[in-house]
C-alpha cells in the first residue's frame, strides 16, 4: 500500500478511549500507529461510530479532537483538529459543563436529594 501522508507514522500499540457522543460515551481502542496529525485506531467495532471523536491516549498523557477519514472493517484513520481553534475549545468547554450539571443531578437523585 502506498503511504501518501505527509508526516510519516510511528508504529505504536497504545491503550485509548474514544468519545464517541455528547453524553459521554466511550470505546475502548488501540491506537496503532500515530504522527502529529493523525492516527490509526482499532476498535472491537466500528459501527455506530460518528465521524468526529475525542480520542485520549494515556501513555501520552495527551487528548485529541479527530475527524475519521478512512473506515476499515474495525479500523478508523483519524486526522487531528487543531486545538489552537478558540470556538472549538469553547464548544468542549460547553459540553464539560453540561455533563458535569447532568452528573451533579445523578448524584442528588441517588443520594435521595433530589
């Protein structure tokens, strides 16, 4: 197969977590290989993915916001967005907030305080 990326890939076998929606849902993967503008992930299944993802790397220490480019059989390629976007960070900043509400309501309910 022909690599046309122009940053090259480092073969990795790194543990992930996908956020798959707003409501905080997540997949486990493997990131099997990355660069500093995108990656290959592996899941058990690709279905029911959406097209845009958070992806956290622990090893690295590091989170990504990623558009699937590619869709293999249980295999995404992903492109990195860039984090410098300011209404990208507000928008995650929004969606944080609203799932922190959302679990502070849990909490009360299942303390009986609510």
């Amino acid at each position: 197969m022909i690599d046309r990326r122009n940053n090259p890939r480092d073969k990795v076998i790194y543990g992930g977590v996908a956020s798959i929606n707003e409501r905080g849902a997540t997949r486990d993967c493997v990131v099997r290989n990355i660069s500093d503008k995108g990656a290959s992930i592996e899941f058990r299944s690709v279905a029911g993915l959406p097209e845009e993802i958070g992806l956290t790397i622990a090893k690295k220490g590091r989170s990504f916001l990623a558009k699937v480019i590619w869709w293999g059989s249980n295999t995404v390629g992903v492109a990195f967005r860039d984090e410098a976007d300011p209404s990208d960070l507000g928008e995650r900043l929004r969606i944080s907030e609203k799932k922190k509400r959302e679990l502070q309501r849990r909490i009360k309910i299942l303390l009986g305080e609510g």
